[in-house]
C-alpha cells in the first residue's frame, strides 16, 4: 500500500507517526517532509497547493490513499481533482470545504438547519458593520470569513475596539481577501471543546474530544493563534454532551450537505462552546485540528487507517466505532518569539540527545528545518511536546519536562495547557 500525506506541520508529522503504526509494511510519502517525518517517508518535492502536478504524480505512483493534513490544498480542490483521476482521497470537496473557507456560507448553513451557534450578521460593506455594531451592546466577535490560520476571530470587549477590528479587515488589508467579507456575532460564555467526526458524508464516526489553548498567553489571554496546546480526554465531554453534538449538529450539518449535493467527506472538525444553553458551534473545519491531532492519535487504540481508507474509496462507515487506550495526553506548543505576529527563523534548535527516546514523550516537529546538519527554526509554531501518562497530571509532567529541556532562541510556550481541567481535578468533589 502506497499512502501520501499532504501537508507538513506538527498535524501531519502525527498522521504519519500514527499511520505508520496502523500499516508498517506500507510506503509512505509526503510533500516536503519536515526533519521530523523526513526519516519516516520518502519525500515529496511538490507544495500541497500544487494540485495538478500531485494528481500526475500520485496517479504515476499509484498511490493507493492521499490524507491531506491542512485546508488550502482542500479549498483549492485537491479532493475534487484527485477523484476526477479516480485516486482514493482523504478530505472534502472544494465545495464542501466552504464549512471552513467560508464562515458566512457556515453560518448560513447553521442558520438555515437550526445548528446551535452564535446570533450573527455578514457583512461586505463598512457602513453596514459599523451601523450594525454601533446598535450592539457587550462583547462581539469579528471575523475575517475567509481562511486566516486560525487567527481572523478578535473577541472585541468594548464597541470601538469592534469596530476597529471591522473596519480593518473590510477597510483596510488586515487578513487580505480573507477579510473582504466578516461576520459579526455575538461572544458566547463557555468552556471550548474540539470534536472531530470521521465521516463517510452520512454517518459520523467521534474521535476523542480535546482541548486546544488558542490564545497566545498564560491563562488564555492576549491575540489567538492556531493552538498553543492541546490535552485528551477532556471531562466536560460527557456521553450526553456528544449525544446532542451527534444530533442537533453534526447530523443536521450532514444532511443539508448531502442535500445540496455537496455531502462532506472526511473529518469533520466542530469547535464547540459549551454553554449554559447547551453546546453551540463557534466554527467548523474541514480537517483534523492542529495541535489537537497530536494528543488524539498517540491515544488512539484501533486503526485510524481503515477509516481514512474507507471514507477515501468512497465507502461507508457505518457501524465503526474509536477505541482509546484510556490513557491522557498532553502537548506544549513551543514557538517562535512574536508569534502569533511577527517572528525571526532561522534559530538552531537544541534536542537533548535520548530526549525523544523517552517513553511517553513525543515531539512532533511543526515548523523546522534542516540545514547542514544543524535544526532551525522556520516557523511561527515550532515543535508539539507531546506527554502521555496515566493521569492528566502525569502528562502534563512530561510534556512540561520535554519543553523545558529543548532549546532555542526566543522558544515561547505556555505552561499552563490543560489548567482548567486540572484545576477540576483538584479540587474535591463537593458533598464528599
Ligand atoms: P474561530 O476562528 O471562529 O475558531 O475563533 C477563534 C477563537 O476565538 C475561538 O476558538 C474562541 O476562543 C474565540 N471565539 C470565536 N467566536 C467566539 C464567540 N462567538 N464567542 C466567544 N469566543 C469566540
Ligand atoms: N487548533 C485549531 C485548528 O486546528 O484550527
């Protein structure tokens, strides 16, 4: 069995890592591997957005499964040219992947099938934001609707700071064309989890659910960024909570998809708040979430593979169940300095030596590089430190111990990943 990844980040180093597990005696390949997979596969010297040129090549290879880690590749109909050509694919169509590319067209569609989510308008023209803003009271959300690596949401507390973030993403060039046309909503109160479905397009497969940590500084304040960390098992997800995600989102979602002859294959990525008023969805992506992957995988006990290879042919799921190792993980993001802003590249990194052999420790890399055989940072988010341990609190241990042992100029993380859910753990259930 021949299998790409697309994509080359700390999501897809834990694809291939997993991946692996399921299939040793498979051959994998990956587009411009990072120095952490490039001993794991053969490389791929083509970008993931260099669709065309990927559909010849894989098809030459006779590839036998294509996964692809990020949403670009996915958006500019990679999926839909690979399957033109008949090769097996892992990932939704252009079309479908408007759920993340497009945050109006997601939002419409919750709107219009009565998905749970944040009371909220679009707009394209400044005049009728501002007008719109200026009549809102408390806390608002302004989002480029566009693709913006997971930083176009700014939670404005005041009118003017809403206001601002608006006219900049529609007057201005904050996000680009990403910004060219925003949605207002009002800020939900709550707790996020991440949920991720496997889906054949009808049925919904849950992996575990986890929690990212999307804003840069301790205690989740300052400027969102694409995760800085992320654990698994999370105990606000309750069997009853994933019973109503199953059924008054992912279901209806599916539905309406499948309906508008666009039905979504592959997984499906609901960023949820769980609110007073039960769980509501704050995005939608249209792959698995980074740094969530890299805590999810390593607890994963059966074959992602078998899903990924039915969802890719075409077939059904129906029935098929995740089994986890009852385990916990935990991964500390460590990144460059000014991310999620401006950063320098370039910094030699230093790994102690017997670090990564380390039993329940992994490091995936993200953003790195290789020259002359020194390691160098080339990205905002650098490397995962993932921990595993039989407790949350174990894991967090290594993780931390991992971070704390890598070097590299300006190396910024958060040492707080999974407090909420530790704090909850210390403190003594009431009534004894
Ligand atoms: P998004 O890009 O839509 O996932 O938003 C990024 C982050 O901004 C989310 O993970 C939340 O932490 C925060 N956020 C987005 N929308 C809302 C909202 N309506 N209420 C509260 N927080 C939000
Ligand atoms: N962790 C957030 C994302 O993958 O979008």
């Amino acid at each position: 069995m021949k299998i790409l990844i697309v994509g080359n980040g700390g999501r897809e180093h834990a694809l291939l890592w997993k991946l692996r597990r399921d299939a040793p005696s498979a051959q994998f390949f990956a587009t411009r591997p990072n120095p952490g997979m490039a001993p794991l596969c053969t490389g791929v010297d083509l970008a993931p957005t260099d669709v065309d040129r990927l559909g010849t090549w894989a098809e030459g290879e006779e590839i036998s499964l294509t996964v692809v880690g990020p949403e670009i590749p996915l958006a500019r109909g990679l999926a839909d040219a690979f399957r033109k050509r008949g090769l097996p694919v892992f990932g939704p169509t252009a079309t479908a992947a408007r759920i993340e590319s497009s945050k109006a067209f997601a939002k419409d569609l919750m709107e219009r099938v009565g998905v749970p989510t944040a009371a909220y308008r679009c707009f394209r023209s400044w005049s009728d934001a501002e007008a719109y803003i200026q009549e809102k009271e408390g806390p608002l959300v302004v989002k480029a609707s566009g693709l913006a690596a997971g930083k176009g949401a700014i939670v404005c507390q005041t009118t003017e700071e809403a206001l601002e973030a608006a006219r900049e993403m529609l007057e201005g060039d904050a996000f680009g064309s990403a910004g060219a046309e925003i949605v207002v909503e009002e800020f939900m109160e709550g707790e996020e989890l991440s949920v991720f479905g496997i889906t054949d397009g009808r049925h919904v497969t849950f992996l575990l659910p986890s929690q990212d940590h999307k804003q840069i500084g301790e205690g989740d304040t300052g400027p969102n960024t694409g995760g800085m960390g992320a654990y698994a098992p999370i105990p606000i997800a309750t069997d009853h909570l994933l019973d109503t995600v199953r059924d008054q989102i992912f279901l209806p979602v599916l539905d309406a998809m499948e309906a508008s002859a666009s039905p979504f294959r592959g997984v499906l990525y609901a960023g949820l708040m769980k609110t007073a008023d039960g769980p509501k969805v704050v995005e939608f992506n249209c792959r698995f979430g980074d740094p969530e992957a890299q805590v999810i995988l390593p607890l994963m006990d059966n074959p992602l593979l078998e899903l990924l290879v039915a969802v890719g042919r075409g077939g059904s799921i129906a029935g098929t169940r995740a089994r986890w190792n009852g385990r916990s993980a935990l991964n500390t993001v460590l990144a460059s300095e000014g991310y999620p802003g401006s950063y320098e590249k370039g910094k030699e990194i230093q790994i102690p030596g017997g670090l990564t052999d380390q039993e329940d420790l992994l490091v995936f890399h993200a953003g790195t590089r290789e020259e002359e055989g020194r390691l160098l940072t080339a990205g905002g988010r650098v490397l995962s430190v993932v921990g595993l341990g039989n407790t949350l609190a174990e894991a967090r241990e290594r993780s931390l111990a991992g971070a704390e042992a890598i070097q590299f100029q300006g190396k910024t993380y958060r040492s707080d990943i999974g407090w909420r859910a530790l704090e909850s753990e210390e403190t003594p259930a009431e009534g004894g």
